[in-house]
C-alpha cells in the first residue's frame, strides 16, 4: 500500500494545513469522505453529509489527506 491510505481510512480533499486568512481550517468544514476502495493511484470515497452517504467519487490518491480522528 505504497499510498499510506487504506480502506476504512477518513479522508478530505483539502490540505489541514492550508489557513483561510488566519483562521485555521475546521474539519466541520471540510467535505469528509472514507475510502472504499483502492485501486492504483485511484480511491474510491464515500463522501458523507452528516451520518449519511451524499455520494461516492473516485479520487486521486494524490488529492486526498488523511483526517486523525480526535
């Protein structure tokens, strides 16, 4: 798995470490999604709105950063 990604993993396509002026990012802001599926350089993503599945997108790994849960 040389992508550092794994099934299962939460993910968002924005980098944590970006700040929108000097406010730092909230992850209540970010679109969350959990991976899937990988395949190659691929991912495929359950992006979640709450609880619930609002849709499922293949990504590019390298579009992709890992959320550590709290």
């Amino acid at each position: 798995m040389a992508s550092g990604f794994a099934v299962g993993d939460r993910v968002t396509t924005q980098d944590l470490g970006q700040t929108a002026g000097s406010t730092p990012v909230s992850l209540a802001d970010l679109p969350m999604g959990r991976i899937t599926a990988l395949s190659g350089d691929t991912a495929t993503v359950d992006w979640y709105d709450g609880e619930n599945v609002d849709a499922t997108t293949e990504v590019p790994v390298s579009q992709l950063h890992l959320v550590t849960e709290p």
